[in-house]
C-alpha cells in the first residue's frame, strides 16, 4: 500500500482542538475575478499563535491572523473581503486583481464531530460535504452531509437541515464550494441566511501500467496532486521492489482483465508505459472503452504511429484513437523520470482545464480563468 499522506485540514483542526486549544479558521468561500486560490482552500490560527493553511498563497494571511485574534477575543464570527479595488488590498497586500471573501470563526466544541466525519470520508475516498452557517446567532454551525445521512446540526431551524442537506448532496461527486441563500425559516426561497457547502469529491483514479522508474515518479507527483494511484503488470519478478508500494497500490494483472474490474471517469486517467505491443495495446484498449478522460503512452512517435496502425486493424476507429496521447507530456525537453513525470502531469492538468500549455508570459489574459464557483454577496 501507499505511504500515508499528509494530514487534511480537518485533521489538524481536530488535533488542535483534542490538544485544548482554541481554534479560528478562515474559509476561502468566494472568489470574484483572479486569485491564486480557489473557494476551499482554509487557514487555521490557534492561541497559541500556530498557523496551519493558506487560503491566498500569502496575500491577505497577515491580515487573517489579526481577524483571528480578534475572534479569540471575543468578536463575533464573520465574513471578510480583501479585493484590488478596496482600500485594505494596500495594506494587505493583494496584488492580484481579484476579490476573495472568506468566513472567519471559532471552531467550537459542537464542530468535532462534522470535521471527523469529513475527515474520515476524504481520508477513503469516499464524497462529502461540509455545510457552515454564516449568518444568525448560529453561525459557524456546521452540518456533514454524505450519502448515507448527516453529521451535525446548522441551529434551531429544522427546515435549514433539510434544505441545505438537499443541496449539499448535490456538490457531492463533483466536489464543489458553494455559498447558497436560504430564508429565515429556511427555505430555499430567500437570503436571511448563507450557508457555505464546501464538497469533497471522491480521488481522481490513475492507472499506471508497467513497473518502471517512469511510473514511480508520476505516481509520486499524481499523488500530491490528489490522485489514488494504481499501478499494474502482469509480471510478478516486477513487484518484488519496495518502490512501486511506497508511492501506489501494486496489482499483478494483465491490463485487460484489470480494466474489466476498474470504473473510470472523466477526472480518471490511464498510462500506458509497458513498452511491449502485448501488453501496451491490450491496455490501451481497454483504457478506450472506458470513460477515463486522459489516456497517455510512452514512447517514440515511429512507435506510436505503428501501435495506431496495429490498433486499426484490430478495429479501433480513428475517433477512439485521437483520445490517445502519445508521446504524452508536454514539450519541455523532459530527459530524467522526474521532468517527464512534469510533463505529463502538466499535460493532463491543461487538458483537464482547457488550457494549451503555453508559457504565461508570452499569453495575455487572466492566468486563473474560472466559472465562479461561489455564489451569492
């Protein structure tokens, strides 16, 4: 199995709070124009004066910490706004021509057991969603909410469970932040009360065939980036290396017979880095018949040319064949397993986001693009 990864923020934050100390967190919720972070990311400041997070990569953390102390202090939760267009971007620093609203607040008693119920489900994978309160005397509350029921309660209006409950279900598979308006007595018609749903989305899938150098530094990489990484051949002398257990889970199978068992989607992506025609196109076969939305092999274009002309005899139209990219990565001049474990990494983030690779500075236009994810002022 794969080495632990690093604590998620509901972890520390219950760590924190075991420990006996008072906890503030800030929670990025709305972004308007460009900014380094998207709604999700989270800051937590505890008494003693430990910071764990960044919801702006630096710009407005200093700022926050002094927000903190005033939270600790006594004052009420609430939702701060640093933007280029308001006199504080000076004094805190945000240069980067957007707006960020984020909710600072006390993470009180009542918060132990939404945060372990998001922790444990992130920690297998599994979809969740976190539902804070920002408006009323309850703000802060939270509510998880997974498909098997919630964990929580947002205050005394039992139709405000019921309706952000519904909503939060769906930001489930695809893992999206939100902030939604409800009514007083909470019902979806109305803005008394926001309620901000932050959605954990189960793991991207990788599926890595063959055990070479090549496939310990992508899963490496692919893991910090969130990917539940499996890797697979169907040669057991190459499992016997502790390398390949350290960074993924190991699977001795021929590609097909693996495939058959594995649901993939678009977030998913496939590898091929077998080198061999018996295992590579089987593989790749596979992978076509699924919904992954990245496939990528290895190898030299005269390779590939000759793998696509064995794959359309055996029937795979040209359509299916454009899905694959090979060589795959992206032309930096990649030579070690580490820069072309960047490359390809890079190639399925800009093919994910729509974007073409290209180097920012000779690019115009906003370098964070995005659909607002957060709704609601």
């Amino acid at each position: 199995m794969a080495t632990e990864s690093s604590p998620t923020r509901q972890e520390v934050a219950l760590e924190w709070l075991t420990a006996g100390r008072r906890v503030v967190a800030a929670s990025l919720i709305e972004t308007l124009g460009s900014a380094p972070l998207d709604p999700g990311a989270e800051m937590l400041v505890d008494d003693t004066g430990r910071i764990e997070g960044s919801v702006t990569g630096g710009c407005v953390e200093g700022a926050l910490v002094e927000v903190a102390g005033e939270i600790l202090e006594g004052a009420a939760p609430r939702v701060v706004q640093y933007g280029i267009s308001d006199q504080q971007a000076a004094d805190v620093g945000l240069m980067c021509g957007g707006t960020v609203r984020l909710f600072v607040h006390e993470l009180g008693a009542d918060a132990r057991d939404p945060l372990d119920a998001v922790a444990r489900a992130t920690r297998i994978g599994k979809p969740v969603a976190l539902a804070t309160l920002l408006d009323g005397p309850a703000a802060g509350a939270k509510l998880a909410v997974s498909e098997d029921g919630t964990v929580g309660h947002l205050g005394e209006v039992d139709l405000l469970q019921t309706s952000v409950r519904r909503d939060a279900i769906g930001c489930l598979d695809q893992g999206l932040s939100t902030v939604r308006r409800y009514s007083a007595q909470g019902e979806v018609m109305g803005d008394e009360l926001r309620v901000y749903i932050q959605g954990f989305a189960s793991h991207p899938q990788m599926v890595i065939f063959g055990r070479i150098d090549f496939s310990v530094a992508v899963a490496k990489l692919a893991r910090e980036l969130g990917y539940a990484v499996t890797i697979c051949d169907a040669r057991p002398a190459f499992a016997q290396s502790s390398r390949f257990s350290a960074v993924a889970e190991v699977v001795i199978d021929w590609p097909d017979r693996h495939m058959a068992d594995r649901e993939l989607g678009e977030r998913d992506a496939v590898l091929v880095f077998t080198h061999d025609p018996k295992f590579d196109e089987p593989a790749l076969t596979a992978a076509l018949q699924s919904g992954a939305g990245y496939i990528g092999a290895l190898g030299s274009r005269r390779t590939h040319r000759e793998r696509v002309a064995r794959l359309r005899e055996a029937g795979i139209d040209d359509t299916q064949l454009e899905r694959i990219c090979a060589p795959c990565g992206l032309d930096i001049g990649a030579r070690t397993p580490a820069e072309t474990a960047v490359s390809i990494l890079a190639e399925i983030i800009s093919k994910r986001t729509g974007r073409g690779g290209e180097r920012l500075s000779y690019t115009d236009g906003s370098i964070h693009p995005r659909e607002l994810q957060a709704t609601g002022q």
